[in-house]
C-alpha cells in the first residue's frame, strides 16, 4: 500500500477535480490511482474523499442547464420579434408583416416536436414551409446553441389551463 504526504495528496485532490471537470464537458475521464510521488510517511487517500469531491456540488441537471443557456440565445436572437416569454410579441413584432409565432399558444404546443424545432432553428421558416421572414440560424448559432434554444422554447409557460406536451428529445 503506498502512503502520500498531505502536499502530495493536495496535487491529487487537484488532479482528481479537474479530471471531474473535464469530464463532465466530455472532454476527459477520471483517473483514479494516479501517482503524483511518493512519501511513507503520511496521510492514505481514502476513495471516499474521492467520491465525496466528485459529489461535492450534488448531481448536475442538464436539462435546467440546457435551458438556462437556452434562455441566454434566446434572449439576444429571437425576443425581439418573438418577445420575451415567447409570446410572438416582440419589440419588432409590429414591423412585421406576419406576426411571430406565439410559442406559448396550445395548437403550437399541441404539435410541437424537438426535431422539428431544431429544423426550423436552423434552416429558417421558409425551408420548413412557415414565414421567410423567419432567419436560417445554422450558420451563426452553434449545434449545441441550437438544441439549447430548442429545450428553452419547448420549457416557455403554457397557456393556463390547457395539457400540452413536452418536445420530445431524439
């Protein structure tokens, strides 16, 4: 069994959060049982020190992160003619010839599809047979910023009262 002094344990405490990090970006993995030196005389890196800097900050809910970034694009794209709560009552709305969509309305909602958010995000209204005056935003949002905008609309308020579904994720 190999012992480690308390700065050496300090390194692997340090190794072992960014590894964390990393991973959770999926950028890297865990690496447990890394050797950062030696020393016979101190502390043993017990695994549950592991397991409790692993779960320091709880489990992660993609989904409400998703959302928040979501929320962000949203924000500084689509609220001008969409509003802010998505009621198809943006500041440039009046300006319009065709009104946005209002995304809280239930036949909307009542119809509403991941997939086919992610479609007309990208490629435009007029490409999915709705308004041309509805941009193509494939080429300036990322993939990610995308399927983010998608989890925030299909999260925006329904009407009162009425049962409408969730989109559904592919």
């Amino acid at each position: 069994m190999r012992f480690t002094t308390f700065k050496t344990a300090s390194l692997q405490r340090l190794a072992i959060v960014a590894s964390i990090t990393l991973t959770s970006i999926g950028i890297a993995t865990i690496s447990i049982g890394c050797d950062l030196g030696s020393s016979s005389d101190d502390e043993v890196f017990i695994a549950s020190e592991i397991e409790a800097l692993a779960t320091r900050h709880g489990p992660r809910d993609r989904k409400a992160e998703s959302r928040k970034r979501g929320q962000v694009v949203y924000s500084h794209f689509c609220a001008i003619c969409h509003g802010d709560k998505g009621g198809g009552n943006g500041f440039n709305s009046s300006q319009l010839a065709q009104k946005p969509r209002n995304f809280t309305e239930s036949e909307f909602r009542k119809n509403l599809s991941r997939a086919s958010l992610i479609q007309t995000i990208s490629k435009g209204g007029a490409a999915v047979g709705k308004s041309n005056l509805m941009p193509a935003w494939g080429n300036t949002l990322s993939h990610r910023q995308i399927e983010d905008l998608a989890t925030y609309i299909g999260s925006l308020p329904k009407p009162e009262g009425q049962e409408v579904k969730e989109p559904e994720a592919k």
